[in-house]
C-alpha cells in the first residue's frame, strides 16, 4: 500500500486497517523519513535566524519524533513533502520539515517550518482575498506582516521589527515585478498513521513569500489557505482557514533522520 492508496483510502473512508496486519502507507519518503522517526537537527542555523530577528519558533526538547506525514500535490515539477513534528490539532502550533525533491529524485531544499498564526476568513470577499480569486491578495507581489498583529504572542517584538511598524516579505515565485501571480493549487494528504487509517485531506492556495534577516540569511513566510475534505476518512468533517507558517532553511547535513 502506497501513497496513491493513502490518498484514496482518506477520500473514499475505507473500512479501517487494523493491528500489525494493516501494510504501510509512508514508505519511499526523501531521507528516509516514516511515521515514528527519530530526527537530530543542528539548531546552530535556527539560533542565528532567531538572533537575526526570526519569527521562528525554536523545537522544544520533545520535537523529535515525526508523527505525521503529508505529500502537497502541486502543479510543479518535483515533490513537496511534510514531515511534521507536531499536527498542531489540538493548538494550531504546527511544527514540521517541509522538504523539496526535485524531479531528479535529490531533496535540493529544506526548511524548518514553524506554524506562526491560523486565521478564518469569515466573509466572501475575504475567502477570495485569500485564494486569490479577486485577482489581489493571495500572490501579490509582496506581504507586510504588521507590528500591531503580533502583540499577544510571545515573541520580541523590538527584536523583529526595530523601529519600523511592519516587516516586508517578497513572493518567491514568478516575475517579481509582476503585481499579481495567481497562488499555486493542489491538494495536501497527511497521513497520521503508518497504515493511513487517520489522516486529513485537503485542497490548498499556496505561495510563499520570503525576507533577508539582518546580517544576511533568509526567513520564508507561506502563506496557505486551507480547505478541509475529510477527517480520518470522515467528509462531514469540513472547515477553511488560513495557515501563516514561518521557515527556515535548513542544510540536509544538518539532519539525521533514523
């Protein structure tokens, strides 16, 4: 059983696989990553970003465990892969490697993701604000977090933004002189499970933006709008909101994943 049976035994809800009988679903994964893995990450890059004035937030002692995976199917060349160290199910604090493969099979990029804010987009004109329906929003050429929309979470506010009100990202994606791109679309699959008897699938928006930090490096924010389809193979369990997740690059030497 294999990725393309994962993503049909979420969408149809299929009977549930039971006990050490039940095939694995997460196998064939870049770096060798499964459900369970055990992950050693230098955090010498996260310590400088973070100084810099990141809006990451660092692992905590028991970040070292994947306890999820997803697949983004994209309209892109490659392969986009989640390895999450915490679902954020029950705090909306998501934490996980995202990592690239490009269509050669080699993992030419990986970043440290940190889940930074979730937000609803209650009216109509928001939904298209965020899906990038209007022709704005969503894959505009460049996105201003505000000082203002971070007080309350535990961060050092005069660290990240100095004297200014707002840091600026740009869009890493298209033209950069371009002012709208349309966000790119797909699906995300997470299994949650080793046999894929739990997991979620949903439809995306997806772009990503990014910054140079003080002293050099780069900090990402991805922007991605969320629709849920199915929960555990449940479709009555549907909902939308909007992730704001911040990333740091990470060299593949500085992982180990076992």
């Amino acid at each position: 059983m294999g990725w393309s049976d994962g993503y049909n035994y979420l969408r149809n809800g299929a009977a549930r696989l039971a006990g050490n009988e039940a095939p694995r679903t997460d196998g064939d994964l870049p770096l060798g990553a499964r459900i369970g893995s055990v992950v050693g990450l230098q955090q010498s890059p996260l310590l400088r970003a973070a100084g810099a004035g990141s809006l990451i937030t660092l692992p905590d002692a028991n970040d070292t465990r994947v306890v999820a995976v997803s697949q983004l199917r994209l309209k892109q060349s490659g392969g986009l892969y989640r390895y999450y160290l915490d679902t954020g199910d029950n705090d909306d604090k998501e934490k996980f490697l995202q990592v690239y493969q490009n269509a050669r099979g080699e993992v030419s990029e990986i970043l440290y993701c940190t889940q930074l804010a979730r937000v609803i987009p209650e009216t109509a004109a928001d939904q298209d604000a965020y899906t990038g329906q209007s022709g704005a929003g969503l894959g505009d050429r460049s996105y201003t977090l505000w000082r203002e929309q971070l007080t309350g979470l535990d961060l050092d506010l005069d660290l990240i933004f100095g004297d200014s009100d707002g840091v600026d990202y740009w869009r890493d994606a298209g033209d950069p002189e371009t002012p709208f791109m349309p966000p790119f679309t797909g699906t995300e699959v997470r299994l949650d499970d080793a046999s894929g008897g739990t997991g979620l699938r949903q439809d995306l928006y997806f772009m990503p933006y990014v910054r140079e930090l003080r002293g050099g490096g780069h900090e990402y924010l991805l922007i991605t709008t969320e629709i849920i389809h199915s929960v555990n193979g449940d479709a009555s369990k549907r909902g939308i909101h909007v992730d704001f997740v911040i990333g740091i690059p990470v060299e593949q030497q500085r992982i180990v994943i076992q």
